[in-house]
C-alpha cells in the first residue's frame, strides 16, 4: 500500500461509516478502509468492481439518491474534479457528514475548506457544522 493511500486510511478510519465519491478504477483506500473494519459505501456513475467488504451503489453526486449518503459520517472523493466540488459538499451537508477530498493536482478547491498535507497528495477538509 503506498504513503499516500495508508495516510488517507489512517485520516478516515476514524468515522464509523464511509462513502467514496466516484470509486472509479482505484479501489485502494476503500479496501483499505474495509480491512479496518470500517463499512464502506462506493458509488460511480458507472458499474465498478470494488474489494471485498465494499458495497458498490450506481449514483451520480449532481442528481444524488440521498439515501445513498443518508447515514455516511464522511464522504471522501480521490481527484476531485471542480464540477463536483459543491455536488459533493451538497451531498455532505444533507447527510451531516464530513467532507474530504483530493483534487487533480493543480486544482484547487472550490469550496470552503481546511488542508491537510499528506505524503504526495492534499486532503481537503470541510467539517459539519
């Protein structure tokens, strides 16, 4: 597992119960976080395989099922893109859940948020409340 990947476990397996944003074709730090015994949540706009221990939802955070994001304490997202920065902190907020997030590089965040340094890679926090 890299330093990035182990550091984004460590900052998240704190919550009780996750959702990932957009699993896409990097499975990594949701089964990290699977082997620590917390349940996480992936969704995508298109079917994904996820690790064992990772329950898959087809859904698209700009026309979200709220139930999908109903009982999340965070939802996190890797590389971000910006259209989905306010979707997700959208997201985030009706659920009372804690956003993070990476984004693509050089871009930044277009929310409100509190940096964390990670090995090769920012974490973008925006806290409930």
């Amino acid at each position: 597992m890299s330093a990035r990947i182990e550091a984004l476990a460590d900052r998240l397996s704190g919550y009780d119960r996750l959702v990932e944003i957009g699993i896409g074709r990097r499975p990594d730090l949701a089964a990290a976080l699977a082997e620590r015994d917390r349940p996480v949540v992936a969704t995508d706009v298109y079917v994904r395989p996820v690790p064992e221990g990772v329950r898959f939802v087809r859904d698209d955070v700009t026309d979200p099922d709220p139930a999908v994001y109903a009982d999340a304490d965070a939802i996190y997202a890797l590389n971000l893109p910006p259209e989905l920065h306010r979707p997700a902190l959208a997201v985030a907020r009706e659920a009372d859940a804690d956003l993070a997030f990476t984004t693509l590089g050089g871009d930044p965040p277009l929310i409100p948020v509190d940096r964390e340094s990670l090995p090769d890679d920012t974490l973008f926090w925006s806290r409930r409340g």
